[in-house]
C-alpha cells in the first residue's frame, strides 16, 4: 500500500449544478473531477474558475501515491479513519489509478500532522 500524500497546489471549490446542465467551460485545471448523478451535477476544480454558483470554497487536495490495484481493499477507510479521529471533514475522490482527499484549508495543518501520526508521508 502507497502511503504517501502530496498536497496538490492551489485551492479547489466542490460544486453542484443541476443534473441536465452541460459541463461548464470554467471546469478545467490540473486536477479536476466530474460527477454527474440524476440528481445533480458535481465538479471540483480549482475555485479560482469557479463563478457565482453553489460552491464550498477552500478546500486543499491531497493525492495518495498510486497506482493501486483496483482489488486492494481498506485504503480509503484506513485514511479517512485517521482524519475522522482528528475530527477533520473531508471529500474523498478515486479515480482508476489513486485516491485524492479534499480538506478545508483551515484544517490542512491539522490533518497533516494526524496523517503523519499514523506513519503517512505528506509532503
């Protein structure tokens, strides 16, 4: 198992739309996710693109090392109880190769030091 994080530069808005909206033009960036649902809509992207829609902003992206196998099991749930424990919300987004983890920047410093408490790298 991979167990080190890199946080991504910048900081990233979640946003919903409505479900039958088109992917917007400002949905672009180095790290971006697309999610579309029958009941909504959901991108995360850098919040500087992001215009005056229903958005949290102020999140940071962790990426976990990959790749991983598609049959590993317990990654996701052995950091995401790291951060619970710490009290740290978080957004959880995998894609193929690895996971990301959103954290509100306010909570960076914290979820930093629980991840590396439990032997994580993050850097």
């Amino acid at each position: 198992m991979s167990s080190t994080f890199t946080i991504l530069d910048g900081h990233y808005a979640i946003v919903r739309l409505h479900a039958d909206d088109g992917i917007p033009h400002w949905a672009r960036g180095a790290f971006l996710s697309v999610t579309r649902t029958s009941d909504e809509l959901s991108i995360v992207c850098e919040e500087g693109n992001v215009p005056d829609v229903i958005a949290d902003r102020g999140w940071r992206c962790l990426k976990l090392a990959g790749p991983m196998p598609l049959d590993q099991t317990g990654v996701a749930a052995a950091f995401t109880r790291v951060l619970a424990d710490a009290g740290v919300a978080l957004f959880v987004i995998s894609t193929y190769d690895t996971d990301y983890v959103l954290i509100r920047d306010a909570a960076l410093d914290d979820a930093s030091a629980a991840l590396r408490a439990s032997g994580y790298v993050v850097r």
